[in-house]
C-alpha cells in the first residue's frame, strides 16, 4: 500500500521534472541558432510583398479563400495559410518573416526587420525581366527579380547595422534562405508552350545568377544560407492541365506526376547542387545547406494516404474546375472558381502551389529528417 504511494509520488515527482526540465532542455538547443531569417525567393516563400505593391488587390491571390486556414484573411501569401519560411521561423522561435514592401505602406519601424526581412515577390523569377522579355519569355506579376531583391537587401542594411562588425555579426547569425527561385523562369516559358529544349538553355543561367547572389551575400558576411531546389512540376495541376495526355508512359503510375517534366526539375536541381559543392569548396567557413523541395514534396505523392491526404492528389483544392480543377481563366480567388471543403486532405492550393498542411509536412521533412544536406537542424543544434 505505501510502497505503491510512495511509487506513485515518485513517478509524480519524475513527471513534473520532466516537465520542468523538456523546455529547460530543449528550448535553447532551438532557439538562439539565428536570431533572424532573410529571403529572397518567388510565391513559394512571398509573405506580402506582392500585395503591399497592389493598392487595389486586384489579383486573384489576394482574394479569399486564400489565407482561409490560419490568418482567415488573405495575406499575399499564395496558399490557404503558413508557407515554408513561416514553419521555419516558427521552428528557429523567431517571429513571422515580414515582407521588405510592408516599410513602404505604413509607419513600420526598421525595428521590425530585426528579426527578418522577406524579399521574395510572387511571380519573381532569377534572371532579369528585361533579358527574359529579350528572349521572349514575359513575366508575370512582378520584375522584381533577383538581382532587384538584393538591391534592396544592400540598401536597407545601413538601417540594420552600421560598422563592417555590426552588419557581419548580423549577417554571420541570421540564416539566409535563398529561393526558391528560378521556377518561375522556367514555369513563364513551358506554360506558354515553349519546348522544354529551349527552356533548358535557361538553367546554366538560372543556377549562374543563384550563385552570384550567394556568393556577394557570404563577401556581406553571409554565415549559413539554406538553399532550396525546384518543385516537382510534373505534379502541379496547372503542368497536368498543361500537358495532359493519352499517353499513360508519360505519368508515374505511383504518382500520376509527368515524368519528363519532373526530370527537368530534377535537372535543375543536380546542376544547383553541384554549383553548390563548388561553393563550398570555395567557401569552407560558410554552411551552405541544400534543401531538398523536389522529394520534401514528392514523398507527399507517394504515400499521400499516410498524410491524411484523401482528396484525389492531382487536383487542386481551389480553382475552376477540370480534370485537375485547374483552369488557367478561372483560378483560385476568380468569380467561379470552388474550394474544397478541407484543404488539409489535399497536397496542392491552388495549381501550382501546396496547401499549408503540405508546406507544413514539407517544412517537417527538411528539419527533422534528411532532406537538407547538410542537416539543417543538426547543423543548429551543434552551435550550441
Ligand atoms: C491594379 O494595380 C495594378 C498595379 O498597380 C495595375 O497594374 C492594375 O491595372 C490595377 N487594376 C485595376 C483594376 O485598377
Ligand atoms: C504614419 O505616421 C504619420 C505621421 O507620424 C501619421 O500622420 C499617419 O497617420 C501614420 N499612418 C499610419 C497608417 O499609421
Ligand atoms: C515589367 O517591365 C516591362 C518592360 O520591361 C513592362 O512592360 C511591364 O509592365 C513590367 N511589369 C510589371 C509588373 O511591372
Ligand atoms: C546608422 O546610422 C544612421 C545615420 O547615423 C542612423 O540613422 C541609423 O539609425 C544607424 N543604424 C543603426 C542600426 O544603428
Ligand atoms: C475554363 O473556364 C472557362 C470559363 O468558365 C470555360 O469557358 C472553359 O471551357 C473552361 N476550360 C476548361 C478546360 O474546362
Ligand atoms: C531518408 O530517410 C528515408 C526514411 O527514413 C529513407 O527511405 C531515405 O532513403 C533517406 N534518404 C537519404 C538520402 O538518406
């Protein structure tokens, strides 16, 4: 009777440790990795910027039911609710990244980009729109492509730091996501119907201009720089309405994605990440971690009933309807266009971009299991 008391206060004393001890113990080795995160990137990583630079909101993006699931408004951000970057920022305990564009609209002190800024735009793509218009090829939304977003970086970096010391300790202890960018190079031409021959002459200078960003950010001071690699575009709805076909050898049949396309990606991809080991080489003192995006997200397609996505894989959640519902003249957030009922059992948005439970499971993959390289939260854990 009492020795079975006595077990029960001593199991309740352990638990209440525990207790006291998980946070204690976990909490630092979380926090204090970096004290802020900046990005650059496309509509994979925008938190606004797109959207403070339209006053009238006209755009579909910036309608509902985009943000519907954890802002209940739309934001800018181009899904139902957080985006990878914001995952991130929740994982490292620092605040939401806001937009750089936020400063302009309103009374937003410098003070708020202490922990973060975001320069990615949606629709932004890696080489300049001018050079891409020369070639044909238009962009959509926005020119502010990548060399623009680091213009803005080196312009707003006096409001940041002043001594050389100041601005590499900033620079030495923030992590600097870098993209993803460059898909929207490639997506502007393939959707419009240029051959995937022509588009893959873009890639040695897509991953050029990537590498020339990265490389003035690490002569800034840059310390770590988490560098994500293209989507499987063989599985988005917009590329399945695109290029839909009767020939099945073209699909997975364990995914449904079109395989040539998703080899593009993959092409992308392999060329980045030796761009990135020449980096490295170059560059010994500076952590440059590769995300893989392509198979954070192509494990969702494979085993999609394991993430509780029940609803057919290759359609959107939102958008016009279609096989793929999918219809590039009424899209998610246009009169017309339907959402599913729950966007967590559906691995896309909206055609082109993934549902927050997908970001989410994605985000969890490139933390916690071995889909950056190298590992990024080993990589935190052994700062400490
Ligand atoms: C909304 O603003 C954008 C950007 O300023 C502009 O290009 C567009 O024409 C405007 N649309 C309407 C309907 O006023
Ligand atoms: C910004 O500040 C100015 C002057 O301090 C003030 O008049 C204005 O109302 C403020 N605007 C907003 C959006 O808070
Ligand atoms: C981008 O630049 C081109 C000319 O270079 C211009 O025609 C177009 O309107 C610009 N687009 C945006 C969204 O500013
Ligand atoms: C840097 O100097 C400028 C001009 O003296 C000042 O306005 C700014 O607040 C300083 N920035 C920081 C981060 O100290
Ligand atoms: C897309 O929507 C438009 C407008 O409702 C409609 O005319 C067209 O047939 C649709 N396209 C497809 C492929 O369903
Ligand atoms: C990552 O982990 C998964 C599951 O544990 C395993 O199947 C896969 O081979 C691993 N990939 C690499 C590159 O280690």
């Amino acid at each position: 009777m009492s020795s079975m008391g006595w077990s029960f206060q001593a199991y309740l004393m352990n638990l209440i440790l525990i207790l006291i001890l998980i946070p204690v113990i976990i909490i630092p080795l979380v926090l204090g990795c970096y004290n802020s995160i900046i990005a650059f990137g496309d509509s994979l990583t925008d938190t606004g910027n797109l959207y403070n630079s339209y006053p009238n909101k006209s755009l579909n993006f910036f309608h509902p039911p985009y943000g519907q699931t954890y802002f209940h408004h739309p934001t800018g951000r181009c899904s139902d609710g957080r985006l990878v970057i914001d995952f991130i920022a929740e994982f490292l305990g620092l605040p939401l990244v806001p937009p750089y564009l936020e400063s302009q609209d309103s009374n937003q002190s410098v003070q708020n980009f202490e922990a973060g800024v975001n320069f990615a735009v949606v629709g932004a793509t890696a080489l300049d729109a001018a050079f891409l218009e020369e070639m044909g090829d238009s962009t959509a939304f926005t020119n502010n492509s990548l060399s623009i977003q680091l213009e803005w970086f080196k312009q707003m970096l006096p409001s940041l730091c002043n001594t050389s010391s100041d601005c590499n300790k900033l620079l030495s202890t923030s992590l600097i996501l870098m993209g993803e960018i460059g898909g929207n190079d490639y997506n502007n031409a393939l959707l419009a119907g240029k051959s995937i021959e022509k588009v893959q002459a873009y890639v040695p200078l897509v991953i050029e201009t990537i590498a020339s960003t990265i490389n003035e950010l690490i002569e800034l001071g840059a310390a770590t720089l988490l560098v994500p690699g293209n989507f499987p575009i063989g599985c988005l709805p917009a590329y399945l309405t695109k290029y839909e076909s009767s020939d099945k050898n073209q699909y997975d049949p364990s995914t449904g994605c079109l395989n040539w396309l998703n080899k593009f990606s993959g092409y992308h991809n392999d060329q980045l990440q030796i761009e990135l080991s020449r980096i490295r080489r170059l560059h010994p003192q500076v952590t440059i971690i590769y995300a893989d995006y392509y198979n954070a997200m192509l494990q969702l397609y494979q085993s999609p009933d394991q993430f509780g996505f029940t609803g057919e894989t290759s359609k959107a959640c939102c958008g016009g309807g279609g096989p793929y519902n999918f219809n590039s003249s009424v899209q998610c957030g246009n009169a017309g266009a339907t959402v599913c009922e729950n966007p967590s059992q559906f691995i896309n948005w909206d055609g082109m971009h993934c549902t927050e439970a997908a970001y989410r499971l994605m985000t969890k993959a490139l933390l916690q299991g071995n889909y950056t390289f190298p590992r990024l939260a080993s990589l935190c854990v052994s700062q400490m």
